[in-house]
C-alpha cells in the first residue's frame, strides 16, 4: 500500500527516493536509468519499486465496520 521505509532484505533508506522515482517514470525516463541514478543497486531495494503498486487510493474508499 506504502513503500516502506527500508528495505525488508537489506535495511537501507529508500522511501525517501519514491516520489522522484514515480515523477521521473511518468516523464518517460528508463527505469533501469532512474534506479542507477538514485543509487539502488542491490536487487532487494529495486524488487520492491518494481513491485510496488499504490492501493492507498482503493483501500481508503472502504470504511471500518
């Protein structure tokens, strides 16, 4: 739902790099250019931004019971 804070593999920072990810991604730039570029090189921390997927927006039209 929310990329998380740190990676659940090795531990480093990387919530703070999802907001210039996605903008960059929109604009059209090669994934693979913007993760060089943001110093994600390890496969755990780009796993995680390659299988993120925003539910916040469908999860949040439900309300408790």
């Amino acid at each position: 739902m929310i990329i998380p804070i740190r990676c659940f593999s090795c531990g480093k920072p990387i919530s703070h790099l999802w907001e210039e990810y996605t903008q960059r991604v929109e604009k059209g730039e090669e994934k693979k250019k913007i993760m060089k570029d943001l110093g994600l090189d390890r496969y755990c921390c780009k796993a995680i931004f390659l299988g993120h997927t925003e539910l916040i927006d469908t999860v949040a039209q439900f309300k408790r019971a």
